[in-house]
C-alpha cells in the first residue's frame, strides 16, 4: 500500500551541508530574507539569469559550512549527532509522513485546498470541531468533579494529543472515535494504537534509510507498515460506511460529512489520492495543534492579566451572540492573536525550506538554483528587529498597527503552506473560547518550561498546569 508513495527523507538534507546565517546583521533586510542554506547543487550545471549582476559569489557565504570535514566535526563537536533526529525530524512532522511533489502533488493540492482552505467550507467544520471542543469541556468538569479541591493538576500533553486526534477524526471521516470518553470503542482503540505506532516508527526512518529497513525485515519496518495497513483500512471503512448511507438515503448528500466525503462525493481526485491526502492529513494535524494548545495553555497560565483579557473578551462574544458560535469567532480578536503569538515563540516548524528554482541573489549572495533554502522561523520570532521585546508573551502586538508583512509564518508560506491551516486555527479558537470561559488555567510559580527537538519544538519538561473553575474563590 505504501509503495505508491515516496518518503521525505529529510536526513539528506540534514548531513549536506550544515549550517549558514548569513546577513542578519542587516537591518534593511526583511524577515523573510532570514535564510539558512543547507544542501546545494554545483552552480555550474545551471544556467545563470543573473549573469552580469553584482553579488558575491556562494561560496563566499559566510560560515563553517565549505569545508565538509571541518563542517563534520564541528557538527559532531556541537552535539550534533546525538540530534541530528531533531534536525531532520521536523521535516517529518511539518510535512506529514507521505511526501508527494511535483505535478501530481500540484494538481491534487489545488482540489484539496478547496476542501481545506477555502474560506466557503470553514463553517462547514465548525459545528464538527465544536461538537468536540464541548466534549473535552465535558471531561475537564468530570475531572474537576471527581476532586475534593475542585482542579485537575496533570501533564495535559495525552490528553491534548487525544483533543487533537478526535477533531481531525471529526473533520475528515465525519465520525467520532469516543476518544474524550473513560471507555473507547475497541476497533477505535486499534485504529487510535495504530496511529501511535505510526507515529512512533516514523521517526527512526528519518536517519535509517527505510528500504534499508525493509532489505532487513526490521521490526520497525513490519510495525510501520503494519500501522498504516490499521489507517488505511480505517479509512476504507469510513468510505465504504458513507456509500452505504448515501445509497441507502439514510444521510442526504447535501448535509456535510466532512472532508472525505465530499472529496468522495466530487469524484475529482482517484479513490487511492483520497484515501492518501486524507491520512496525510491526519498525521500532520495532531501533534502540530495538540502542542501548540499545549504551549498556548503554558503561557497563558503564566500571564494571568493576560488571560483574564481574554475572558472577557469571550464572555463579552457570547453575550453578544446569543448562542451562534459562528458570531462568537467573528468577536475574538485576542484570542486569534494569542494563538499568533504562541505560534511566534513556539512554531511547530522552526523553518520553512524550499529549493531554489533558479539563481537569485539573496542579501548580496548568488545562491545557487537547487539550493535548499530555510526560512529560520524560530529565530526570526525571536528577533528584536522584527518584534519588539520578543521574550514578552504579548498577544496585543498583532492588533496594534504598523506591517505584519511576513511576521506570520508558522503556517509556512505560498502555495505549499499548510493545508490544514484553516482547521487548526479554527480548532485551536474554539478550543481557548470553550476552555476560557469556564476555567482558570494555572501554573506552578517559578517553573519555567524550555523548549528542544524532537519531532517537533517540545517543552524540555512536561508541563503541569491545573484548571478550576472560574468562579473559584482560590
Ligand atoms: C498548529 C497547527 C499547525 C501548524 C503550526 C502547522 C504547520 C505547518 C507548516 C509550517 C507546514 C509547511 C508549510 C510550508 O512549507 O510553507 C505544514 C504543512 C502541512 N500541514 Fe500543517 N500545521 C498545523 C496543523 C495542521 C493540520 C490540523 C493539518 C491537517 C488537516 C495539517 C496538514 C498539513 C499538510 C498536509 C501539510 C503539507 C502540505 C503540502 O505539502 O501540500 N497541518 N504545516
């Protein structure tokens, strides 16, 4: 089933060549002129078309990186082969496990981006990413209710990942895996496994080449393919489940089932790309929100003023509102803004890479085409040129005026941005506007949490947090 698909091997890109930063001491530039290159191919294959233009030249670029044995040990003397996962891996979570491009991906990107992206379906997901933000309401007051103090002190990460996995479940197979509930469906507890595991193998393949893996007959491989065999069947399941409710006239065809149904029902793309985009998307969109909510939690415990803002800010929506939760996220300006801001000093992705498709000159450098170019995100975030007092958690600097040109990038950029950007923004809204409302989020004073790789940007403890009830009198 995999073999139609061709793995991202971001460990390739990793050991090439390892770092360059060039320019940043040029406050002319503009944020997204932050690049990093990694990976490059002989300039003298490819025709210039900025031959007689005034640059210096690439190998000039400033850095450790020419010399591939000085460039070798220093890597290793920085520590980097016990993280040279964390440089790769992130490739893996932004990208999802799957990596298609060119025309093919091209042409299916364009009729995904209609399902996923386009403002017309966004309150079609509403209702599904609710119905679940209420649920883990739900169990938050079961929680609090079986305390003698009235809180849930816990490290929120499993609980976040199963938020995140249930609302994705939602959107994209329009059905519900009760992952919110004390008992979860057995067949729902294969398939929640499943993705676990899948999860779990992927990550050595991102430095061990996996037809290596497959040559040997490795556990991780046979437990690898094994897992997604659990996807995919979970996923023929679902589409055999709509044909027999849409023939049988048990759901009409116009009432909204979520992404794969309507990609079903629309017949543009082959059964097998379906099947593929819609577990590529499940897979890039559980860890991504569930630690973002995660960190969006951490920082808003830690800036009570903050958060107290924010409260009123949803209270004052729901007044206003009457019910319509449509109408609630059209007045939540800070609370967008908050997950800006979390997504500013926590991203996902540390960076956005693309490769060049011709010669250009970046910062008065020729790079190459084929070069691999990273926008460093994370350090961008944190620069003092482009955001005033970066350390602050400050989500009111996105509502002041003045440009945000290129500021907001946690997403990535352009035609390949995310795909389920819409859907986890509206997720991660719904979440906060549910989660605000009713309870005070709380840290333990003096515990500050740090970040490091692995797989993603991850707190380098876990973060215990406590919720109580806003009418709490502690
Ligand atoms: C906080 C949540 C999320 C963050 C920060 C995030 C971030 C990113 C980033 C930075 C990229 C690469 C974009 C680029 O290169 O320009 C990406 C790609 C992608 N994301 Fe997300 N993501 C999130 C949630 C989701 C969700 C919920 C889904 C599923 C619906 C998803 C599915 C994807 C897919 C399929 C791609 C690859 C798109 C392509 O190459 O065509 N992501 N994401």
């Amino acid at each position: 089933m995999l073999a139609k698909y061709r793995f991202f091997n971001p460990a390739l890109c990793a050991l090439g060549s390892l770092r360059i930063s060039p320019g940043l001491e040029d406050p002319a530039s503009s944020a997204c002129h932050k690049v990093l290159l990694l990976h490059t191919a002989p300039s003298e294959l490819y025709p210039s078309p900025l031959e007689g233009k005034h640059a210096q030249p690439f190998n000039e670029l400033p850095g450790k990186w020419k010399n591939r044995w000085t460039n070798l040990y220093h890597f290793w003397k920085e520590g980097g082969f016990h993280n040279v996962h964390k440089m790769m891996i992130q490739n893996f979570q932004t990208f999802g496990p799957i990596y298609r491009s060119g025309e093919a991906w091209r042409q299916d990107r364009l009729i995904l981006n209609k399902e996923a992206l386009s403002l017309n379906v966004l309150d079609n997901f509403v209702p599904l990413l609710n119905e679940v933000g209420e649920d883990f309401l739900k169990r938050v007051e079961m929680q609090i209710g079986r305390s003698p103090q009235r809180k849930w002190t816990a490290d929120f990460a499993n609980e976040l990942f199963r938020f995140a996995l249930e609302s994705i479940c939602n959107i994209l197979y329009g059905t519900r895996l009760g992952l919110l509930q004390d008992f979860v469906d057995p067949e729902n507890q294969r398939f929640i496994d499943a993705v676990s595991l899948m999860f779990h193998t992927t990550s050595p393949m991102l430095y061990i080449p996996p037809k290596f893996l497959r040559w040997i007959n490795s556990k991780i491989w046979l437990d690898h393919v094994k897992a997604w065999d659990v996807i995919f069947t979970h996923a023929d399941r679902c589409i055999q489940n709509i044909y027999r409710d849409l023939s049988l006239n048990r759901k009409s065809a116009k009432e909204y089932r979520g992404i794969l149904s309507s990609l079903l029902m629309q017949d543009k793309l082959h059964v097998e790309d379906i099947k593929a985009s819609i577990t590529e998307m499940m897979a890039g969109g559980v860890d991504t929100t569930s630690m973002t909510l995660q960190w969006a939690m951490y920082e808003l415990a830690k800036a009570p003023a903050i958060q107290e803002r924010l409260r009123t800010e949803i209270l004052a929506a729901k007044a206003a509102s009457q019910g319509d939760i449509l109408k609630v996220l059209k007045a939540v300006p800070l609370t967008k803004a908050t997950i800006k801001e979390v997504l500013r000093l926590h991203p996902v992705a540390v960076t956005i890479q693309r490769y060049t498709t011709q010669e250009l000159i970046l910062q008065n450098y020729f790079i190459p085409a084929k070069t691999l170019v990273q926008v460093g995100i994370y350090a961008m975030g944190q620069d003092p040129r482009f955001f005033t007092k970066p350390e602050q958690f400050n989500p009111e600097r996105w509502l002041s005026p003045g440009s945000k040109h290129f500021r907001l990038l946690g997403f990535g950029f352009g035609p390949r941005q995310c795909l389920g950007r819409r859907i986890a923004e509206l997720e991660m809204q719904l979440f906060l506007i549910h989660m605000l409302e009713k309870f005070k989020i709380e840290a333990k004073r003096g515990v500050e949490v740090g970040t490091t790789f692995d797989l993603i940007l991850l707190p380098d403890k876990p973060i215990y947090l406590t919720l109580r009830p806003v009418d709490s009198q502690l």
